[in-house]
C-alpha cells in the first residue's frame, strides 16, 4: 500500500480570546494500492477576519509499504526577503 503523508504548519485563533498559535502536525495520507495523493487540508485567507484555522503544507512524504521518502519540500523561500531583512542599514 501506498500514501503521502504531509507535514504542515498548523495555525489557529481562539474565537472568543482572540490568541494565536501555531504547531506543526503530520497529516497522514490514505493509503492506497493506486497512485498515492496528498491528504486535503484546511486553507483559508488569513487576511480576512473570519480565518480562524489554516494548514501550510511543508513536507510531502511518501510511504510505500514499510518504505519511506526522502521528505520533498513544498515551499519557497524568497531569498530577497532574506537579504532585506539582514541588511540594518536599510
């Protein structure tokens, strides 16, 4: 059998406190004897005011029988936002 399993960032807010958190979690997968796809997560617009609960898929894992992937990675990260925010004289 196969699946993907996802590692994601979890973030929520607390309707009535108005607190924030976020945690990384591991959405596992259904398995499969096909083709194996990604578990469906949560995404809502965080701008808006209603977004409470929202899941940023990180790492894809793929398992197959009792073999596991080398974790492939799901995001970018903007090398310009990097060096903007390393330069203090700016």
């Amino acid at each position: 059998m196969k699946r993907n399993d996802l590692i994601v960032f979890q973030y929520s807010q607390d309707a009535s406190t108005l607190v924030e958190s976020g945690t990384f979690v591991v959405i596992n997968g259904i398995e499969t004897s096909g083709t194996a796809s990604d578990p469906a997560l949560t995404q809502e617009d965080l701008l808006s005011d209603k977004a409470a609960f929202d899941q940023m898929a990180l790492w894809r894992v793929s398992v197959s029988g009792v073999t596991i992937s080398a974790p492939v990675k799901l995001f970018s990260v903007y090398q310009n936002n990097v060096d903007h925010a390393a330069d203090k004289n700016n």
